[in-house]
C-alpha cells in the first residue's frame, strides 16, 4: 500500500508519532530467538496513558506472547479499560494474528490498529478492530 493512499492529517500524524517511536523502541526489546520476527507494539488508552508490548517467545510455541497482548496486559494490569489506539511496527507490516484480535475485541471493537513498516517507520494500514475481526465472539458488558 502507497503511504499516500493513507487517510491521515498533519495533526493525526503529530498524535501517531510518539506511538510509533514507542513501538519502534519496545521492538528491540523482542525476544525472538526461534522466528527472528521482532514485533513491538504501542497501545494508547483512554486516559492517554501508553502501553508498550513486545513478542516474547517460547520453545513451546504456544506459550509465546504476541506484543499486542503483552501491551494489552500492561495496560489492564495498571487498571486500565478503554483503548484508543494501538500501533504495531513489524516488518512487512503484519496484522494482529487470530489469537491476538480476540484478545483486544474483549475491550471492543473501536480500537484502532496502525501497522508500520519497521524498516521504514511508514503507516501501511489503518483499520478498526471491528473491520479486522467481522462477526466477532464478544459480550461487550458494561462496566
């Protein structure tokens, strides 16, 4: 996807950077011994506060924690509730895997996903969680 081609204004893109250098940072932090697939996230709640998230790997693939969850977790762990935006830097710009959307869906489907090229520190997709995980499993329960 062309950077172009992303809906974003000058003041939106002033309101993205300090998310994208948070995610860049926390990407080198990733343990990835057996992908070699650093991923880092930055997740912006309600209150302003951000979250950071990096994959943390396991032998045991299944136990490995993707940086969207880790984030996510931070987050809940210091009270939080209510997100706004999350942005993932990886390269290829990849999106949240399967286990991942509906980790976040829990806390609904308005949530903002920003993929960045890593290499390039460029927005290549902007989307809502809701489009990214149609037909969803929620309960979205009030309070």
């Amino acid at each position: 996807m062309n950077p172009d081609d992303i809906n974003a204004s000058a003041e939106d893109s002033d309101l993205l950077t300090p998310l994208i250098d948070v995610a860049c940072d926390v990407r080198q932090q990733a343990y990835a011994p057996y992908s070699n697939f650093q991923v880092g996230a930055a997740l912006l709640a309600e209150s302003g506060a951000i979250y950071r998230g990096c994959n943390v790997e396991n032998v045991s693939f299944g136990l490995t924690l993707c940086a969207e969850r880790t984030a996510a977790s931070a987050a809940v762990a210091a009270g939080e509730r209510a997100f706004k935006t999350l942005v993932l830097v990886t390269t290829g710009s990849v999106s949240p895997c399967g286990a991942c959307r509906q980790f976040l869906i829990e806390f609904g489907p308005a949530l903002e996903i920003v993929m960045v090229e890593a290499s390039t520190r460029q927005i290549t997709q902007r989307i809502s969680l809701g489009e990214l995980l149609p037909n969803q499993f929620n309960d979205f329960r009030e309070g």
